[in-house]
C-alpha cells in the first residue's frame, strides 16, 4: 500500500507538473495568436491613417493579456543606396532613416508592427504575419516607408491612438535633390547605371529577407551579425540614344531580353583623320564568352568623297579555342544599307546600321590590313591563332528555327538576324567596350559619336526601371 500510494503521488506530481508547463504552453500561444489578430487590426488602421486620408485611428488591444506593448521609436531602419551609378562606381544614398516599431513581447515572442508590416519572432526564427509596405511588380518598386514616432508601453486592456504627422514626403522621383557626382542629374526615373540596394536593420531581418526573396528575384543578402537583410535589383542599363563613351569605357547593357529583340543598333563615328586606316570596334570580353564588333575603313575622304570600301566583322568565342566569324566586306557606302558616310564635313561621321539587312558570310575572319596588335582587334590573337567552326547551328532561341550555317558553303544571314542572335546569348547583361586604332592613334572622335541600341526588356523579378519612394510618419500612443 505504502508502494502504491508512492507511485500514485509521484504520477500525480507528474502530471501536475507538465500539465501545469502544457498548460502555460498553451496560454501562451493563444495570447500570441490573439495578439497576431489585433496587431494585423493595427497594421490596417495605420496604413488608413499614414497612407489614405483617414483621420486619427483607434485600435483596441486588449483581450491579449499575459504581455505588453511597447513604443519604440529608434527600432530598426530602411536605407535605399543606388551603388555604381557612375562609370567610376560611385555611391548614392537616396534614403536611410529609422522605421521604429510597436511590440507585443510575452516571454521570448515578440509580434512587432514595423515598415507596414506584422513579424513574429520566437524561438531564434522570424515568420511574416502580414507583408510590409514593399511594393514590386513589372520592374516598379513601389517603396512608401511608414515610420512609427511615440514611446511608452502598456499591458493588460491596452488600447492604441494612431495619429498621421507626415504623408507621402517625396523621396524618390525628386527633382530638387542631386547626385552628389552627378550635380546636375536629379533624383529621377528611369533609374540607370548601377544598382538599387534596399536594406532593412531590424531584430527581426530574417523575415525581412524571406520576405524580399518571396516578392523578387533580386539579389537577397543576410548580414547576422549586425542583423541586416538587403535585396538588390540591377537597373535596366542603356536603351535608346546615347553618347559614344571613350576607348576603354563601356556602354552598359543590362536587362535584355534573349529572343531576338534588338530593334536598333546604329553607330554614328566621327572621325578626324578623313577615315585614313580607320580601325574602331566594340567588344565584350566575358567570363564564358567573347564578342566582338570591328567596323574597318580602306579608304578616305577626299575632295570627290570617299574613295573606298567598308568591312564589318562579328566575332563570338566561348572557351574552346574555335570561333564564329562572320564579315559583311567591301561594302560600298553609296548602295549598302549598313553603312554610309558624309565627307562633307572637316570631320566626316560614318553611320553604321548592325541591325541592317546586309548579309553577312559565315568563316575565317579575313583582314586586307592584317589583325595588328590589340589595339586594332581586341581579340587579335584568338582570331590569327585559332578558326571558325566548320558549321555552327543556331537553335538556342525560338527566332533561330535550328538553321545551320556552313564554312566550306559560304553560308550567309541577314546582319540583324546575326547581331540579334549573338546579343540574346550575352543578354540579359553584358558591357560593350570601346576599342579605337591603329595602334596608339584615334581614328575615331569618340567625343563627336553617338550611338542608339534598343532592346525588349527581359521579364525578370531582379531588374528596375523605376523607383517611387515616399516617406510617410505616424504617432502612436498606447494606454
């Protein structure tokens, strides 16, 4: 009996005891689950507030019980940087300011309101109750930031004054505020050059990053020891006209689409030397392929005009030390539609269309003035040392139609058909680099040049065209 009534107590004490531990569990959770409720009531009464035109809001907090909320206006903050948006990789800082927050914390869980958003944290993980105000969608982030200002905290029947100070401050387009390099360009759209990183510190940034990785395809990054979760979205890069950049530098390409959708590519070269041995080319030079456009002149300006031919050259290589070659040669200005020049003037401009319906031939790359050194051909070496494939297959895009072209048959396309297909195999980014010669010489004012490409941008959820960013404030008391 004595045995008995032993295990009896102690299975009772068991009992007692994790059922006590289950049940303080279970009042937990459903003092979380009713705070998630009213704290998801208080994110929509803050967007009416800061981001309509309702007035002051009231949100009753209470039926919680077990926790507190808390006001904290220094929590966290959101900076937006546009990185690399000059040629020499400069930095910007559009934005960086503090989001602050209103907390419930019971025990180790906090459910927190911050940047137009619900998170819960507990347990060393973040899970997103409802999603901020981050808005992206057709290459647009829409980024209306909500601040919270206030202090103090409150248990028990807690009940929440929610009071607009500040709507739709304009950060981003803003026409008064300048690039620091740049102090003539404005804060405007379409964004170009570069990159944008948004970046949250928060205590609870890996919901953040979940969240960004949900709603884009740019570049996420967790940073945990200084508890930063960042997306990065690439601008589009150049489309349209632009100015000739000057040997060595590059026009930025980023955003292509890869299916043939290059629908201008012209040049406009000046030249002040009457084009004699005019060598002057642009090429890519990649990780895993190599691509090269070379206009050559054999002739001049003179008093009657110009007395020569034009050749134009397509290089493309991989990694296997063949190539394709393919040359549209001894094209006479007068009657090719790819290229044309004016000799009127002291500097004569030779216009280029890569996006004409000149044919070119597919083969060995052939030169009447040799390859020279590098500064003539950027890939000089690759182009004497190796040869073009017998036959290349062009079945990568659905333009392509599987169409073989064959060396020892001569085989030719159309210039636009050809540029357009080694472009959508560097797209949807590459740089295309300015390569001027003979020699050390300029046989090319690149200052005087200019240049249109344009292009389908490519449907992809890491890109941005443009930007619009508003800073909005609410205060917020609880009793």
């Amino acid at each position: 009996m004595v045995l008995l009534l032993a295990v009896t107590v102690a299975g009772t004490t068991a009992v007692v005891a994790l059922g006590g531990v289950a049940l303080d569990e279970t009042k937990q959770a459903s003092q979380l689950t009713r705070a998630e409720h009213s704290m998801t009531l208080f994110d929509s009464r803050v967007a009416i507030s800061a981001l309509g035109e309702g007035e002051t809001q009231y949100v009753d907090l209470s039926g919680t019980g077990g926790g507190a909320y808390v006001v904290d206006d220094d929590s966290g903050w959101l900076s937006i940087t546009h990185k690399n948006y000059t040629d020499d990789g400069d930095d910007q800082e559009l934005y960086n300011e503090s989001l602050g927050s209103v907390e419930y914390r019971n025990g180790d869980a906090r459910i927190a309101y911050e940047g137009g958003g619900v998170w819960r944290t507990q347990d060393g993980g973040t899970t997103m109750v409802s999603p901020p105000e981050f808005h992206y969608r057709g290459a647009t982030l829409t980024l209306p930031v909500v601040r919270v200002s206030g202090d103090g905290s409150s248990s028990g029947d807690v009940s929440a004054r929610v009071a607009a100070t500040e709507r739709a401050h304009r950060i981003y387009p803003n026409q008064t505020a300048r690039y620091d390099e740049l102090p003539t360009d404005s804060f405007d759209n379409p964004v170009s050059n570069g990159t944008i990183v948004v970046t949250v510190h928060s205590d609870h940034y890996r919901g953040w990053a979940g969240f960004f990785e949900s709603r884009s395809e740019g570049t996420v990054t967790v940073d945990d020891a200084n508890q930063t979760a960042s997306v990065e979205l690439e601008t589009l890069g150049l489309v349209g006209e632009f100015q000739m950049p000057n040997e060595g530098t590059s026009v930025d390409v980023r955003g292509m689409a890869g299916n043939h959708n290059v629908s201008t590519f012209t040049l406009t070269l000046s030249n002040d030397q009457h084009l004699k041995n005019m060598e002057w080319g642009m090429y890519y030079d990649g990780d895993r392929r190599d691509l090269e456009l070379h206009v050559q002149a054999d002739g001049k300006c003179g008093n009657s005009g110009y007395d020569g031919t034009f050749d134009l050259t397509l290089y493309y290589a991989t990694e296997d030390g063949k190539y394709h070659g393919w040359q549209a040669t001894d094209l006479d200005p007068d009657t090719s539609d790819a290229v044309s020049i004016d000799c009127s003037s002291s500097n004569p401009e030779i216009s280029v269309d890569f996006t004409s319906s000149q044919t070119m031939t597919y083969g060995d790359i052939q030169s009447d003035k040799g390859f020279g050194n590098q500064n003539k051909w950027q890939f000089a070496p690759e182009i004497t040392d190796g040869e073009a494939y017998d036959s290349v297959t062009f079945d990568e895009h659905d333009a392509d139609s599987g169409q073989t072209f064959s060396k020892a048959a001569g085989d030719t396309a159309r210039m636009d058909f050809v540029v357009n297909h080694y472009f959508s195999l560097a797209a949807p980014q590459f740089e295309l680099t300015v390569t001027d010669g003979p020699g050390t010489s300029q046989s090319v004012d690149e200052s005087g040049s200019r240049g249109e490409l344009d292009y389908d941008q490519a449907e992809g959820g890491q890109f941005i065209t443009f930007l619009h960013v508003t800073e909005n404030e609410v205060e917020v008391d609880v009793e």
